[in-house]
C-alpha cells in the first residue's frame, strides 16, 4: 500500500486486513463507549437482562458490530477533513 511503511522484521503488519483495522482504530475507540451504553441499554431490554453481563452470544455481535461502525465514522471523518481542506485553502 502506498504511503504505508514496511517494516522488515514485522513483514505481518503490512498485511491489507492489519493495515486497514490501524487506519480505522481511533474511530473505533472514539465509537467504543458511546455504541456499548446504547447497544447494551438496547440489549437489556430487548432480552430482559439483570445486570450489566451480557452473554457471549449477544457480546460478540457487539464486538463484531464496532468495525463497521469505526468504518464508517474514519470515512465520514476522512471526508470531513477533505471538505475542510477545500473550505480553507487559498485561491490560486
């Protein structure tokens, strides 16, 4: 991928799947606690759970769920910075 150092002894880490799920990490962060309150809130009504543990089942689909999500907030952010950048650069 162009623009993505390799790394000679870590050959793994410029692999497409590793190299994607670093571009989209901070958006994945930024989406972690406020997708686990309303999925966890919604879950908990849903299926009338006591407590906060949720099963396995029902944890891994929240699990599953954040890479697309952080997806498609880097995108939606990587657009915005564009929309930016046009905004504010000088004529010429």
């Amino acid at each position: 991928m162009p623009g993505v150092p390799v790394r000679p002894d870590l050959p793994v880490l410029s692999w497409a799947p590793f190299v994607y799920l670093g571009e989209i990490s901070y958006a994945i962060y930024m989406v972690c606690v406020p997708w686990e309150l309303l999925f966890g809130n919604a879950a908990a009504a849903l299926f009338h759970l006591e407590g906060k543990q949720m099963p396995l089942w029902l944890w891994l689909i929240f699990v599953e769920s954040l890479v697309p999500l952080g997806a498609a907030g880097a995108s939606s952010g990587r657009a915005a910075g564009a929309r930016t950048a046009q905004v504010l650069a000088p004529d010429g």
